[in-house]
C-alpha cells in the first residue's frame, strides 16, 4: 500500500524559504506524475506543481520563479523549494500524484507565512 508523509513546514517569515519533503512508500512511486498541492482555509485544495517521473516540471502562475519541484526517485522522494514567500502562500500543503489519487491524502504539512 503506497503512503505519503510530508514534511518541512513551518513558520517563516514573509520574503524567506522553506524547502519541503515528501516521501513516497511502495514500488509504484516512480510511475507516477507528482504533485504538491495547498489549502488556504476556506479555500479548495489547488495544484501548486508537478513532476513527470523524468524531471518535466509545471508550475500555476502564482508560483511561478518562486517554487521549485524536484524529485528522487531513488528515495521516492519529492520536494518543493519555496523562495520569495508571500502571506498568500500560507496553506497546508500535500504532495499526491497527479491527477490527483483521493486515497493517498497524507496529513500534509503546515506552512505560515507571517511577519
């Protein structure tokens, strides 16, 4: 059964950076499109950015030049380099393939962006 744990959250302040971390359980890892995904309270979950099994990358607009996905697929695992952090940014985010696979929701991490 394949598991995600996210990590690397935390409380920064605005115009810093976190780098957070996902790590994937199972074999089927490497087949999958992976994604980073957020919520802002009171808002839906949106994709933030995703990773094809070979590098490709695509950001949404509002992150684009401040976010950075990559994986390992090595260690079935995926990261997001954020920089120039806004208030806008501050959200729980999760990592989950793309499109998106309801049953493997992990607890994702919390990320504040707050001065």
């Amino acid at each position: 059964q394949v598991q995600v744990v996210e990590s690397g959250g935390g409380l920064v302040q605005p115009g810093g950076s976190l780098r957070l971390s996902c790590t994937a359980s199972g074999s089927i890892f490497n087949s999958y499109v992976m994604g980073w995904y957020r919520q802002a309270p009171g808002k839906q979950r949106e994709l933030v950015a995703r990773i094809t099994n070979t590098g490709g990358t695509n950001n949404a607009d509002t992150v684009k030049g401040r976010f950075t996905i990559s994986r390992d697929n090595t260690k079935n695992d995926v990261y997001l380099q954020m920089n120039s952090l806004k208030p806008e940014d501050t959200a729980v985010y999760y990592c989950n393939p793309y499109p998106r696979v309801n049953a493997l929701w992990g607890q994702g991490t919390q990320v504040t962006v707050s001065s």
